[in-house]
C-alpha cells in the first residue's frame, strides 16, 4: 500500500515537473499547499488552500495539493505541537496549560471549563500555524524555484 501510494506521488510528481508551468508557478504552488497543511484547522486546510489558489491563479494546483500532505497521520501530532509551541513564544501566557486540568474537565464533562482550556490551545496554536505556514511556504518557495530552475534546465 505504501509503495503504491509512493509511486502514485512519483508519477504526479513527474507530471508537475515536466509541465509547461514556470518554476515560480511550481513553486508557488508548492508554497501555497505547504502553508496551508501547518495549518492547525484540520479539516479546513483543503477549503484555506483552495481559496489562496483562487486568489494566485498564477499557481500550480496539483503542486499545491500534492505538497498539503505535509500534514498527515504521521506528521500531525509534531506540526501541531510545533504551531503551539511557537504560539506560546509569541503569545506568552501567565499560566502553563496543565493537561491533567483538561483530562479531569473532560472527565467531569465541565464543558465550560474545557471551552476555556481550549481557547488557551487555540490562539497560540492558530499564530503559531500562521507564521510556521508563513515560514515553511517561503523556504519551500525558495528551495523549490532554486532546483526547479536548474531542473528544467536539464529537461
């Protein structure tokens, strides 16, 4: 299953490579589905990155899509805690969150008090998303027109 999908990723690869698109349209693209998959709106970053493509319609879109799976199982539980991290760097709060107060309002089913707990995950979480997606989309822009430039050159 693995190695279908690899070869699945390889083929659609292959073809945004050796498309007629420019290496800034690549990596554009390529920057685009990156910013969106460090997202920490799960379930929204398909919808977020559809309408960046819309806006910059000068992009790849299956570059775009084929790099968003940098969020994945594997992936999820590390960006995420990376999005909080750099959250809380930015955004300092009084109080460290204690995950047992969460464990026990979720075994109380205090809604409210979860509701408030979660708000203290959900800022850093969304400002730390936005500039690790800001940061990682210009270092994928970057790197990416630098070997696609020297790359197209060879095809």
């Amino acid at each position: 299953m693995f190695n279908r999908t690899l070869a699945w990723l390889k083929e659609k690869w292959q073809l945004v490579i050796k498309s007629n698109a420019s290496p800034n349209e690549i990596s554009l693209g390529l920057a685009i589905g990156v910013f969106s998959g460090v997202l920490p709106l799960l379930g929204l970053q398909t919808v977020i990155m559809i309408f960046i493509l819309w806006l910059l319609r000068r992009s790849n879109k299956v570059a775009a899509f084929l790099s968003s799976w940098v969020m994945n199982q594997f992936t999820v539980i590390p960006i995420l805690y990376m999005d909080y991290q750099m959250g809380l760097f930015i955004l300092p709060q009084d109080t460290t969150l204690d995950f047992s107060s969460v464990q026990q309002s979720i075994m109380d089913m205090n809604i409210g008090q979860l509701f408030s707990v979660g708000k203290e995950i959900f800022y850093p979480m969304m400002v730390g998303g936005g500039i690790c997606g800001v940061f990682f989309a210009v270092v994928t822009y970057g790197a990416a027109f630098f070997i696609l430039k020297y790359r197209k050159k060879e095809i």
